[in-house]
C-alpha cells in the first residue's frame, strides 16, 4: 500500500513537473518573442529619431545658407559704398575708410568659410556650429549698421 501511495505521487510529481517545464518553456519563447517585437520597434524608432534628424539638420544647414547670403550681400552693399565714400574723401578719411573696408572683407571672407564648413558638418556637432556661425551673422550685421 505504501509502494502504490508512492508510486502514485511520483507519477502525480512527475507529470506535474512535465507541465511546469512546458509551461516555463512557453513562458521563455513568449518573452523572447516580446523581446524581439520590442527590438525591432525600437530599431524603428531610433531611424526614424535619425531620419527626423537628418531633415531638420538639413532646413537648418538651408536656413543658415540663407543667412549667410543675406549677410554677404550687405557686406558687399556697405563695401561698394566705401569705396564710393573713398573716391571722395580727404586722405585721412581714405585710411578710415580702407580699414573699414578691410574689416568688412574679413568679416565676408569668415562667413564664406563658415558656409564652406557647413557642407562638412558632421550631425553631432551641428549645433554648436550653427550657434557661432549665427554669431558670425549676428556680428556681420551689427557692423552693417554702423
């Protein structure tokens, strides 16, 4: 009686560990199945982040060259009129306004360089080198001004 008590939780013990390995198991290809899901969709959405990315680098690099050409122009506009002020003025005045023009044509050369740059600019550090080229505009402008 004893051996057929045993006997039979063995079997009971048996079969309920077949159960639990196949459960467990099932519970293992769930999860990796999730898992893969999950991999995937965020592989989507890292080349869509970079995708994203890529197109604002792009309006920005477009938006900037903009910039650059609007400066570039009133450099140009603000060096015709110095040399107009140069044909005119006294010999002192001339060495003012050859300084001025000086100053202008480098500040030109430097904006032609930053675009130049653009081309190349890698995306990661593309923020820094749109915030001191927008410098470069902001200080360009300035001395339109004067």
């Amino acid at each position: 009686m004893v051996a057929a008590i045993l006997a039979s939780g063995m079997l009971t013990l048996s079969s309920c560990s077949d159960k639990t390995k196949d459960s467990a198991h099932e519970t293992v290809e769930e999860a990796k199945d999730d898992m893969n899901e999950n991999v995937a969709e965020a592989k989507e959405d890292i080349k869509e982040a970079g995708n994203e990315f890529e197109a604002k680098v792009k309006d920005d690099k477009e938006s900037l060259k903009a910039d650059i050409d609007e400066a570039i122009n009133k450099l140009d506009k603000k060096i015709e009129d110095a040399d107009a002020k140069m044909e005119k003025a006294t010999d002192k005045e001339k060495l003012k306004w050859q300084e001025r023009k000086k100053e202008l044509n480098e500040e030109k050369a430097d904006l032609q360089t930053s675009w130049k740059n653009v081309q190349s600019e890698s995306a990661d550090k593309w923020d820094s080198f749109k915030a001191e080229t927008k410098e470069k505009i902001a200080k360009a402008k300035a001395d339109i001004r004067d």
